[in-house]
C-alpha cells in the first residue's frame, strides 16, 4: 500500500504548458459574460427593448475584444527582463553541466540600492 500510495516523482517544466490557452480562452469567455451582465441584468438598460439589448451587446463586446486584442499584441509574450534572466541562466547551466570552465570566474557585482561589492561565480 505504502508504494501505491506514495507521492509520485515531481517533475519540473518550463512554463504552464497547456493551462496557458485554456486561462486565454476563460479570459475571453470573461469578456462576453461580463458584457452580457452589464447590459442585460443591470438597471442601466431597463427601458430598452431586447434587440436594443442586443445591438448594444454586440457592438460593446466587439469593441472591447478589440482592446483585448490590441493590449495582448502589444504585450508580447515575455518581457525584455524575462528573457535575459532566462539567456543568463541557460548559459550558466550549459557552464556548469558541461563543465566548460573548471573554475568560475569571480566577478564583482555592485549593487546600486547600498553600494555593496557582492562576489559572483556565475557571470
């Protein structure tokens, strides 16, 4: 029972895999739910027929997929500081998994909050 039961190994991955286009796709979904409460449940378009309802769902979901849209290309996909940190950190574990350098070089970091000198073996 005891190797049944047992935690299984965990297993690292790069990045969220799949759940990202399953949190893109809930977040237009959102979109659409959250214009349709806005004009058909609230008080704001109570004297309005329902194909005024309709119209004004219509056009206020599309314009703002169309924001959604342009904040998501304007965007991108990682940040400039993302991808250094992750360029340094592959050159630092091809350096030490192929072993490259047998000693690292010391390399002084100053730190700009308080001016400290800080010995670095990765750079």
């Amino acid at each position: 029972m005891s190797y049944a039961w047992r935690r299984p190994n965990p297993s690292g991955a790069e990045g969220i895999g799949s759940w990202k286009e399953i949190q893109t796709l809930l977040s237009w979904i959102g979109v659409a739910f959250n214009v349709y409460l806005g004009v058909f449940t609230t008080p704001l378009c109570d004297g309005l027929s329902n194909m005024q309802k309709l119209m004004i769902f219509v056009s206020v979901e599309h314009a703002i997929f169309a924001l959604k849209l342009i904040i998501e290309r304007a965007m991108g996909n990682k940040k400039l500081a993302q991808q250094r940190i992750e360029e340094h950190h592959d050159l630092v574990l091809d350096r030490i998994l192929t072993q490259q350098d047998s000693e690292f070089k010391q390399v002084k970091i100053t730190s700009a909050a308080n001016a400290e000198v800080l010995e670095s073996p990765f750079k």
